[in-house]
C-alpha cells in the first residue's frame, strides 16, 4: 500500500466519527450508525483504491450497512478493509465512553473473511506474546501471561466486557485474586490498551464480534501483541433455542462457503496475515484510548489513533474540522 493512504484512511474515520457523533446521546443506535456507515462509504468510494470490504457489518443481503464482499474505491491499490463504523452504537446512543469509529486495511489477502457472528477471543501485549492458547483452560492461560510478565497473579489486569455471558468467567478470575476491569462494550479499544505502554491492562478476554476480532488482530499484529480467536455460533454463546439454533445453523453454512471453521483456534497471522497493515480509530465519546470529539457549533475536533503496521509508527493525530465546508454529501449527515 502506498504511504499516503494511511491519512486517506484516517479521513474515513474521521467522518464517520462526526456521522456518530450528531446522534450522541439521542437513544437510537441504529441511526448513529446508519449515519457512520453512510460517510464512512462515502468517504472510501472517494479514495485511490481498489478495495474489498472482508468484514463488515453484514452480508450482501444487509445492504446499506458496509457488506462483506462490497467494492469500493476509485481505483489504485488492491486493499482489504475490515471496518467497524461505530464500535460501541449503544455507548453512542446512551451517551456513553469508550465509542470509536474503526477501520483496518491491508493488501489483498491480508485478512480473514468469517461471516459477522460471535468471536472468542484472548489478547496480550509484547510482554507475553506466544505464551497464550485458547485451547487451554483461562486459569492455565491466566498463570502464564502472569509468568511471562514477571507479575504476581494477583497484580494482573484483565479486561473484559460487562456482559451476562462474561460472569462466570469474571467471577473464576477474581476468585484467582486477578483484577477484572469490566467494560460495557468496545474490545477493539479494550484488545489495544493491552499493547499501549502507558496502560496497565495485561490480558483482554471476551466473546464478541468477529468483525472486531479482525480489526483487532490487525491492529495487534502491527504493535507487536498476539491474539487467539475462536468463531463461536449464535446458539453457543445466546442460549440454545430455536432461533438461536437457526442462525447458527446459518452461520456455519456461510462458514463452509467462505473457507473458515467454527470452533477451532485461530492464531493472530491466520486473522492478518501481514503486518503491512493501516489502522485507524477514532474517537466519538471520550475513553480510555482516545479524546472524544468535541464541537462548538461549526467546529469540531477529533483525536485518531493511526497505526502503520510494518514501520510500527504510532500517531495520534488531532484535527480540527469547520463542518461546513465539508464536501454535500458528507455535510448533509454529520450538520
């Protein structure tokens, strides 16, 4: 990929922050992100590449959300692009921390096409990296991370999402004497505080979206963590009823058709397979990885994290943005 494609891509989540952010607070998730997908389109049909959405936030049949398989671009660099134009959409709707707009991309077969389901997933920094195994018991896991960084079990920090499905891993955890932070939502942001050197989060585990898993794997990749995933289906992790066996059932169909298996291990070079990978996110409400956006009539400021995987360069960059001198089709949605 070209160099200055990185800031292209910086753009895109920009804009789709400021989509998201016209709907803080408002109760309606569907619409920030309907709104976050819209700019976020239209900002990469916009940009000198050749791309394919790998993961998006649904099928074909889902359109408009950005859909596994859509074109994009004007053409130039055959690009991959997993994206999650609102990680957190309940957190943006409510008001709440920790909301981004994210975005990875890697040349043409960097990452792993997995339908939109459930991912198991474990995440550590630099420290531990080679040291995890999600076939192994959390506890087994839990020691050696604790092992690897030279840290009294009772000193770790893992960070997890403050869901039903989590508890009794949660409360395993704490019986070890490891301290649990339990967020609402977010992994991608929870998976990265793992790697950043001013954090104190040691381990992320959680079941969550693979989407998120494969952004947060190309983003791991390039600071030097690892990760292990593991694609669960709907009836596994919600409960097996009916419906849930359903969708299930459906999703291990698309498993089949797209070359990837439900229930096994994958490593973090099976998810990006390159570490000649961009990302980017940024903030819409305040957090522990980025400033949210912040606007004063007309004028906004962002604040994008922007990594370059094969350099491992780290850029914070903050940007002040006159909203009404956006291009129409962006001003309309984030005025």
């Amino acid at each position: 990929m070209k160099r200055d494609l990185a800031m292209a891509f910086s753009r895109v989540t920009e804009g789709a922050a400021l989509a998201g952010y016209k709907w803080l607070g408002r109760g309606d998730k569907n619409a920030a992100d309907g709104a976050a997908v819209e700019v976020m389109r239209t900002l990469l049909n916009k940009t000198d590449i050749s791309g394919e959405i790998v993961i998006g936030e649904g099928e074909i049949d889902d359109a408009p959300m950005l859909y596994i398989g859509e074109q994009v671009g004007i053409g130039g660099d055959e690009v991959d692009i997993a994206v999650d134009p609102i990680e957190g959409t309940r957190m943006t709707a409510m008001g709440q921390s920790n909301a981004l707009a994210v975005l990875a991309a890697g040349e043409k077969g960097s990452f792993l096409k997995a339908p939109d389901m459930y991912m198991e997933k474990l995440v550590v920094g630099p420290g531990a990296k080679g040291v995890i195994d999600l076939d192994k018991p959390l506890k087994e896991n839990l020691e050696n991370v604790a092992k690897a960084l030279n840290k009294p079990l009772d000193t770790l920090v893992v960070i997890t999402l403050a869901k039903p499905r989590h508890d009794n891993v949660i409360a395993e955890m704490q019986a070890m004497g490891v301290r649990v932070f339990a967020v609402p939502d977010g992994d991608v942001a929870a998976s990265i505080l793992t790697c950043m050197p001013d954090s104190e989060v040691d381990m992320m585990y959680c079941i969550g979206g693979a989407p998120e898993g494969v952004v947060s794997a190309a983003v791991i990749r390039a600071l030097d963590g690892d990760m292990h995933g593991r694609l669960l289906p709907r009836h596994e992790v919600k409960g097996d009823t009916e419906e849930n066996r359903i969708y299930g059932a459906d999703e291990l169909k698309r498993c089949d058709e797209m070359g990837v298996k439900a229930n096994v291990v994958l490593k973090m070079e099976d998810m990006a397979r390159s570490d000649n990978v961009v990302f980017s996110a940024t903030g819409i409400t305040k957090g522990d990885l980025l400033e949210g956006i912040s606007r004063q009539g007309n004028i906004a400021t962002t604040e994008t994290l922007l990594v370059r995987g094969r350099c491992r360069t780290i850029r914070r960059i903050k940007s002040t943005h006159y909203l009404d001198r956006k291009d129409p089709e962006v001003r309309d949605i984030i005025l």
